[in-house]
C-alpha cells in the first residue's frame, strides 16, 4: 500500500502532461470551430434581418371540391432547396428559404396563413390559385404582435409536437383515408383535418389557439452549405429501413417466412414516402386566453386534436417540450414548496422565461436557423403527402360555422367581351 502510494504523485504528474499535450494539440481544432460556428451565426443572422418577409391569408369560397391533393400540389413549389455558392454561404450567408403554414383561431374564427420571404409572394399565389381557383388571398397584419410577453392579464400554454417513431415512418394521410379522389360526395368524406377545424371553431370569446408548421426542403448537405459534417439524406436511412424488413423474412440461405400484415403497410407506406418531395419540419402551438377565459379543457383538446393522425403501425405526433411541467414534476414540486418556499417562485420564472422564449421564438418563425436554431427542439421529416394531410383547405365536410368563407364565387368574364 505504501509503495502505491508512493507512485500516485508520478501517476498524476504523467496523467497532467498527457492532459496538457491532449489539450495544446486540440485547442487549435477547438478555436477553429468555435470561430467557424460563429462567423456563420453572425453572418447568417445578418443575412435573416436583411430579408423582408410578408404574411398572407387565404379565404376560402363556401364550396371547395379539391381533395388534399391540391394542397400536395401547391407544396411542391415550397420546396426551394437554394442552390450557394462557397462565397454565398461564407460571406454572404445565404441560407435556403423556409416558410410557415399556420392555422390560427381567435374567438373560434379560423383562419389560415402562409409566411414566406417576400420575394416569394407571387409564386405563393399564382400555385394556389391554379389549384384552389375560387380562394381570396390578402396580405394581412401578423396577428402574433397583438399579444405581448409578460401581459398580467393573459394566461398562455405552448408545446412543440414530435413525431411517435423514426422519421421514415409516415403519420396516417388523407390517401390513408381514401381522399386521394376528388368526388362532390362531401357525406362519404372522411377528413382527419376536420377535427382540427372543429376544435379551433369551439374557441370562446378571449380564447385563441396558434399553430405553425415550419417547413424547410431537406436535402443532403455539406461543406458547401456550411455543414462540416455532412447531413445525409433521408431516403438513405428509410430504403435501410426497407431493406432490414427483407432481411429478417429470411429463415435461412434457402427459406423465408412470410411477410406479415403490419411488415408489408410498412414497405407500401416507406416506399410511397420515397417518390415524395421531404421537408425538415417542426410544428408548435400556442394556446392564449384571457385569465377570466383560460380553460384547461381546451388544453388536452389541443393535444388530441392531432391523434387522428397517428396510426400503430407506422408513425404519429406526440408532445415534445411544453411550458408546464409533467405531472411527475408536479408532485416533486409541491414536495419540495413544503420543504423549501422559495422554489415555487423558482419554477415560476422557469416557465415565464420558457413561454417569453417559446413567444418569441414564435412571432419570429425562427427554428432552422438563429436566433432560436434548435430551440428546445429537433426537425424532423414530413412529405408533401403529409403536410398536406395536416395543413388543407377543408371542403364543406368541416362545417365549422366561425370558419370564414367567402360569400359569392367568382365568376370569370364572358370571352366575347368588347376590347
């Protein structure tokens, strides 16, 4: 024991220079990237607020026969994948556009919107009026500056929603429910987005409900688009997915067994997600009301409006971060109050600090790039098949009456018109 504890000092001496090399040979790496991350947030923030952006609302006419479809169509055209240069990501820091798809109640009226850099405004209108021909598209004032942080008499609950499984996965969409043909037969339609309608339209005076679905076309990345590890595409990991359900059909080098139900909705599902356009995405919600009109009801209302969605098999949406805390936390916390007083003003300024970020966060539409990259969130993957399942102009099949529609359709001008 004495000699090992005579050898303890040469053992630490040793460990010290080993230490002291480790770091002078990697503290040039760790500065380099250090300086990299940052140049790019600088720049790339830069490049954000130099950029004008503009919100617009769509009106829909009282009938609208298209199917989800439409809309798949309509989202193509999102998908902006903004080729760079080195001198455009390094110095410029161009960055791909991206755009929000928002549903919004307020009172029970519903209404929908799309924010986009402003450069993209024309393309926007002209792609949904050749889908949707009778809408009306305005561009309006961004509803988010009504409401301020810190209001004394508002009370608010946001969450970001993330997906049950792996990404390549689909969520159950509207060809799921068989509304891939477009038909005037609204009584034999089964839209999953209406519950979503009807939830919003069931909001009461000082009540509002926002949801966002930020949305960025994936592609794989590299060096050139400021990526020092390379981001791989997604197809990649769904045809691994595809090929390890083959795999574990076989028995042996000369039998299989056979492929069962839910293996085969899987390889169908994975398959059609393929010849689909992929965004990374990520969808939060916020709802907001009066202290003398908070509901907690409309809190779980909120949760489940998305369930339809969500199938065993495959994939769906569940809660990621919220501004409460868990029902676990909850019962550690008023343990805690009892033992120490001050912690529940702790956990009080947690959450407003969370809901002030979250807010923010919000009203800037910031997510894939600064000021709020990431926050407290990852992205994940939605085809255009599925997006537009979550995000449609709903047919007559949503009855909601505080839906606003537009009163009389348009009708186009005789062609014998005098010049």
């Amino acid at each position: 024991m004495t000699e090992l504890l005579n050898q303890l000092p040469i053992v630490f001496s040793q460990s010290f220079k080993i230490t002291l090399v480790f770091l002078v040979i990697s503290s040039p790496f760790l500065l380099g990237y250090l300086f990299f991350s940052s140049w790019l947030k600088y720049i790339r923030t830069r490049y954000i607020f130099n950029q004008d952006y503009i919100l617009l609302e769509i009106k829909m006419p009282r009938e609208i026969n298209k199917s989800p479809l439409g809309m798949e169509v309509f989202l193509m055209s999102l998908y902006q994948t903004g080729a760079v240069t080195y001198t455009d990501t390094y110095i410029g820091g161009k960055i791909k556009p991206w755009f929000s798809l928002e549903i919004v109640s307020q009172g029970g009226e519903v209404r929908f919107f799309i924010w986009s850099p402003a450069k993209y405004k024309n393309m926007i209108e002209s792609q949904i009026y050749a889908q949707y021909t009778d809408v009306e598209i305005y561009e309006a004032d961004d509803y988010t500056t009504a409401i301020k942080n810190g209001q004394e008499n508002l009370d608010m609950w946001g969450t970001y929603y993330k997906l049950v499984s792996k990404d390549v996965f689909p969520i159950k969409t509207y060809v799921d429910y068989g509304l891939e043909k477009e038909t005037k037969e609204e009584e034999f339609k089964v839209d999953p987005f209406a519950a979503v309608i009807e939830y919003l339209g069931s909001m009461k005076e000082g009540e509002q409900v926002w949801i966002q679905i930020l949305i960025q076309a994936h592609k794989k990345e590299g060096l050139r688009e400021g990526r020092l590890f390379k981001k791989p595409d997604w197809k990649n990991e769904a045809k691994r997915e595809v090929k390890k359900i083959q795999e574990s059909l076989m028995l042996d080098s000369a039998h299989m067994r056979m492929m069962t139900k839910s293996e085969e909705e899987k390889i169908i599902a994975i398959e059609r997600s393929l010849s689909k356009f992929a965004f990374d995405c990520m969808i939060r919600a916020f709802y907001i009301a009066k202290k003398e009109s908070f509901s907690e009801i409309a809190i779980p209302g909120l949760i489940g409006s998305v369930r339809q969605y969500n199938s065993n098999n495959l994939n769906g949406f569940k809660l990621g971060l919220y501004t409460d805390h868990t029902d676990n936390e909850k019962d550690w916390i008023g343990i805690g109050q009892v033992l120490f007083p001050p912690l529940k003003k702790i956990m009080s300024k947690r959450r407003a600090k969370m809901e002030y970020l979250m807010l923010e966060a919000y009203k800037m539409r910031s997510f894939f790039q600064p000021p709020y990259k990431n926050y407290r969130a990852k992205p994940f993957i939605l085809t255009t098949e599925e997006l537009a399942t979550i995000y449609h102009f709903p047919g007559k099949v949503a009855t909601t009456p505080t839906l606003p529609r537009i009163g009389s359709r348009k009708a186009k001008p005789p062609p014998n018109l005098p010049v």
